[in-house]
C-alpha cells in the first residue's frame, strides 16, 4: 500500500492542530532546557532520561502528522463493484455514491470514508479504516509525553536536588516557576482529556464498532460475531505483530483486502 496523502482545507481544524502543535513546542523546548540539561549536567539524572523524553517527543509529533495527512479511506470516484460484492455497498444518500457498508460522509471533508469513526478536528483530518491506527497511536503517545512532563515538572521541585548554578539563560532562569506552572497546567488539561478519549476509542476497537455506530445506535444493524481482541486491534492496526503497533515510522497493510475495504490509487 503506498502513502496517500490527505489535505482537507478547514481553518477551523488548522486553528485547533496548530494548538497542538504549540503545546508541543512548548514544551520540547522548555523542559529539556529547564529541567532535563541543568540536571543531566549536575548528575541528577541519566541521559536514558533525556532520550526517552526526545524518543515519546519524535513519536508524539510523527503520529501527528501523519494521521493528519494520512488518507483515512476516501472512497473513488465511480467505483467498480463486483456481482458477489453488490450486498455489501450502498447509496450515500448525501453524495448520491455507491459505499460499502459501515462507510460514512464525511459533510466538513465533503465525501464517504470507509468505516469512518469521527471527523477530528485536533487532526484535521477524518478517522477512518486507513488512519485509524495513526490516531490510537498519537493518543497514546501523547498520554506518555503529558505524563512525563508532569513526573519532570513534580520531581524538579520535590524530588531532584537543587541546581548548584543558575541557567545561563536569565530569561529562563526569572521566569522558571512561571514557564513550568504553563507546562503543568497543559498537561493536566491535555492529558485528561486525551485519556478519556483514548479509552474510547480502546472500548470501540473491543467491541469493533466505530464512535459513528455506538452515537446511531445502529449496532444491531451490523451485528457480527464478537471477535478476540487481539484480532480486531491486529486489523486496525494492519499487523499481528504487537511491537509494531507502537511504530508510527511504516506503512498498514491491511490483514484482509476484499474489494470494498482495498485502496484505490
């Protein structure tokens, strides 16, 4: 499966990605240069703890972009269906297309996703069969990154020993409580609102139904033999290798390929 990308033209979602972005800087740039250099230099801690917060920064930051022009399953354009697969599609009664089942459209992105979950603004971009792994993965790294900012932000002042000399920098170093307090208070509100997401979109992987299908109530519409999870998180994934679920550096191939769920160049 090659890269598709995805642009979809909305300010408003260049608005809240650009947010994200800035918390993103924000704090890859202050936290190394507040707590993580001064205390690495006098030995407070090890550079295993640097790395690990530029690794989950990378990661974070990859994820992101690329579930934000990532092709989240766009439907082409005047699709050829097969006899044994006419079941399986239907009309879009928006975009008057024919659609496999479990697709939506999608009104800000203006077409049908396959198996779309949600239009995400924070990403830009839709939630659908292509990029949905993308998505999990950004959520969860953004978990880790706002939970390591937060351990940094509480041992600097309770746990680590204080710095024997002052930051170079007297910007900084004046308004060090003020910087941090910042960095604290965006990952508590980033984090829990991540985390509440993120156990959602865990539960519908569980249950294999889209956040779309659970606010319809159409569940029963669908309904399919419960499958283990390990299944269903391989095929959102694309891989049943587990440690690759974790590796926004590759391409998803998908388990299963009939023709409504197969990419169209």
């Amino acid at each position: 499966m090659g890269l598709r990308i995805h642009f979809v033209v909305d300010p408003q979602g260049w608005c809240c990605m650009g947010l994200i972005i800035f918390v993103w800087l924000y704090n890859t740039i202050f936290i190394p240069k507040v707590i993580l250099f001064p205390h690495y230099e006098e030995g407070n801690i090890s550079v295993v703890a640097v790395l690990c917060y530029y690794f989950c920064s990378l990661f974070c930051i990859a994820s992101l972009f690329r579930a934000s022009v990532a092709d989240p399953g766009k439907l082409p354009e005047n699709p050829e269906i097969p006899i044994t697969e006419r079941e399986h599609w239907e009309l879009c009664n928006k975009c008057n297309m024919m659609r496999p089942k479990r697709s939506h459209h999608c009104s800000r992105c203006g077409h049908c996703v396959r198996r779309m979950d949600h239009h995400c603004p924070w990403i830009n971009n839709c939630v659908g069969e292509d990029n949905h792994w993308l998505f999990l993965q950004l959520c969860f790294y953004t978990q880790i990154l706002s939970s390591y900012t937060l351990i940094l932000d509480f041992c600097h002042y309770y746990y680590f020993l204080p710095l024997k000399k002052e930051n170079w920098d007297v910007f900084v170093f004046r308004h060090e409580l003020a910087l941090l307090r910042i960095s604290a208070f965006m990952g508590l509100i980033i984090l829990g609102g991540i985390s509440r997401l993120f156990y959602t979109q865990l539960m519908g992987i569980f249950t294999d139904t889209t956040s779309i299908e659970k606010m319809s109530n159409c569940c029963e519409d669908i309904s399919r033999p419960q499958k283990p999870w390990q299944q269903t998180f391989s095929e959102v994934f694309g891989t049943h290798w587990k440690i690759l679920w974790f590796i926004p550096f590759r391409q998803r191939q998908p388990l299963r390929v009939p023709y409504h769920f197969a990419n169209h160049d």
